[in-house]
C-alpha cells in the first residue's frame, strides 16, 4: 500500500472549464501520473469525462512537460490540459 502525499492538481483550458476548478489540494495515494489520472477519473463526472483515457491529453510535473509514468511526491506539482495548437 502506497502512503498518502499531499500534491497540487492544476487544471487548464477546456479541462479547467469541465470540471470547474482551476486548481486543488488533495491528498492521494497515486504513485505516478498516471495512477492520479486515474484516481481522478474514478471520482465520476466531470473528471471522468475531462481526463478520461484515450482523451489526448498534455501533462505537466512540476512544471516540466511528462508522461504518466512520472513518479509522484509530496509537495508536487501536476497540471493537466489539452493540447495545444497555434497559428
């Protein structure tokens, strides 16, 4: 069993529109990206529907460009949010 962290979930765009916060502390277990996607996707609508698998979906740990195999720690940063396109 992995033990809780305390981490800052920084939502943008159209994500942020979605489930109506653009940021929140919540104390987890997730131990990777990823595992936190899908801690977020288990809490149901809207987070479900915002951050569901096969979304494309950009991610940021500590405010460096990642993966969801990036591990976790307390204290940490990550932001969600689509990608983006410029013109």
């Amino acid at each position: 069993m992995n033990q809780a962290i305390k981490i800052t979930v920084k939502y943008f765009a159209s994500i942020r529109e979605a489930i109506g916060v653009s940021t929140e502390a919540i104390t987890c277990e997730a131990n990777t990206v990823g595992a936190l996607r899908e801690m977020l996707i288990a809490n149901g609508a809207p987070y479900a529907a915002a951050l569901a698998q096969g979304k494309s979906i950009r991610m940021a740990y500590n405010q460096v460009m990642c993966d969801e195999s990036v591990s976790l720690e307390s204290g940490c940063e990550v932001a969600f949010f689509p990608p983006v396109t410029g013109g």
